[in-house]
C-alpha cells in the first residue's frame, strides 16, 4: 500500500473534514471536535440489552461494584448522558487500589463520547496495559488517537481490535478503519474496508452511507463531488456566522460592563463634591458659640 501523494492526502482529509456529519460511524455519539462525528462510537455500549433503568436499580444496589457500573456506564451512554455516565466511572477508573481493566476501557469510551481525546487514549492504554487482548480497549485507543490527528498509530490499533474482536463486533471496527483510511488517502483500501463492513450488516445504512461518500472520492479523484462541495461551503459559512454572532454578542455585552463601569465612577465623582460642599454649608450655617462672660 502506496501513500498518497501530499496535495491528494490534503484534500482527502478536507474533505473527509468537511463532510463529518455525512461520514456517519456505526454507533455515533455527539463528538465536540470539528473532524470526530465520523469516528466516535461506542463499540460495547450495552451489548447485553440492560435497560437504563434495571441498570440504574442494580448499580444503586451495589455502588461499589465495578462490573455494575460499567454496566450503568454503558446505559448510560445508549441514552446520551455522557456526564452522568463520567461521574460514574471516574472512582473506578482511578483506584489503584482495585485497578479494573474493563472500568478503564468503560472510562476511556466515555471520554471520546464527550471529546476529551487525549484522557481517553491515556486510560485505553492503561486498559491495555493489564489485558491487552481486549479489543475494547484496542478499539477505544484507535478512535481517540484518529480524532487526534494520529491516522497511522490509529490505524495500527483499529487492526488489532479486528484481530482480537468477535466476528459480531467487527461491523463498527471496520466501518472506523475503512474511515481512517480514508483520511489518510487510501480510497481503494477504504472502500474494500467499508464494503466488508456492509457484509457483515448489510441493514447498517451509515455503513452504506460512509461507503458511497468514499467512492465518490475514488470516482472524482480525491476531488469533492458538487453536492459534497456545496455541503461544505454551506457548513462553513454557518460557522462562520455564528463564529462572528458570538463576537458580536461578546463585544456587545464588554462595551455593556464599561458604560456600567464607567457611569458608576461618574456618579461617584459628582456625588463626592456634592457631599463635600453639604458638609460646608452646614458648617458656615452654624451657629458661632456663644462666649462666656468674663468677670474681672
């Protein structure tokens, strides 16, 4: 496998940029970086069906059990609640006491679902670093890394997830992987990678999505086709106005602050004199006291 020329990698990966609500991964979780909707998902999150309210009532029964709260972790995370399902798994992920390679992987999926990358591969490589036959972990570890920017490492670890992973877990390895090579401008071997994805779930319409979008590219070059090109423009310049609305809004309420700041020390400088000139009319309106008679 050849790599690409540098031009084409740079417009594979603005576009794969430009079009990552379109890149949809299997499982996808709200991601806080502009180039991460494509990637972030959550390989394990439920697997057993355990509704979030049985698995609230079995954490609340035993808080201090690891196994019950990476199972609330995971309800919660099918649910959106990101930051419940962090506060959760936070104790578990940082006892050194108990050290639990599971509660780290759960901690670290967390972590990419809320954005926080860098904590995510941190606790993924600490996962791994006490069973590093999960594929969990290896999975986790690729996602955080390919939303950092580290396409290669990412890649390395998304392949071992596949080595280690079930053949019914594998749809949304291969799903990442054929989107990380992508990005890295290996549109042949994306493809053939999303197209196994689709035999393993041929109902999963994002893979199907995911596999359209990268033949398009293949199809025009590494060029955006027109409707992919008129997404971005339109995506960018919504950005850029409501980049340039908070500004406005920011500036507006600073200027708010110092006419407020401003008019108090005003106030203050006519109210001083003010008082100062009261004080001196009541003194010269006074009375002189009167003297006392002196007798000789």
């Amino acid at each position: 496998m050849s790599a690409p020329s540098s031009p084409f990698r740079f417009m594979t990966l603005m576009l794969l940029s430009g079009t990552a609500l379109m890149l949809t991964a299997c499982g996808t979780t709200p991601a806080k970086g502009p180039n991460t909707s494509k990637i972030v998902e959550q390989p394990s999150a439920n697997q057993g069906g355990e509704s979030l309210a049985s698995a609230e009532k079995a954490y609340k029964k035993n808080s201090d059990d690891a196994g019950a709260a990476i199972r609330y972790s995971r309800a919660l995370r099918e649910a959106g609640r990101y930051s419940r399902a962090s506060i959760i798994m936070t104790p578990f992920a940082k006892d050194d006491r108990k050290p639990s390679a599971a509660a780290k992987s759960e901690f670290a999926a967390v972590q990419v679902a809320l954005g926080n990358y860098d904590v995510a591969a941190d606790s993924a490589r600490k996962s791994i670093a006490m069973n590093d036959k999960s594929w969990q972990a290896h999975h986790i570890l690729g996602i955080a890394l390919d939303a950092k920017g580290d396409n290669a490492n990412a890649e390395k670890s998304l392949r071992k997830a596949l080595e280690l992973a079930p053949p019914e877990q594998q749809t949304a390895i291969l799903n990442n992987l054929g989107l990380n090579l992508a990005a890295q401008g290996f549109l042949d071997e994306a493809a053939e990678t999303l197209r196994k994805a689709l035999a393993t779930a041929p109902d999963r319409g994002e893979v199907e999505r995911n596999l359209r979008i990268v033949s398009a590219l293949r199809q025009s070059g590494g060029r955006a086709p027109s409707y992919m090109q008129t997404y971005r423009d339109a995506q960018m310049k919504k950005d850029a106005e409501a980049t340039a609305a908070a500004e406005k809004k920011a500036a507006a309420k600073a200027a708010a602050a110092k006419a407020k700041a401003d008019s108090s020390g005003d106030e203050e400088a006519i109210v001083a004199p003010l008082k100062s000139t009261d004080k001196a009319t009541k003194t010269e309106d006074a009375p002189a006291p009167a003297k006392k008679p002196q007798y000789n």
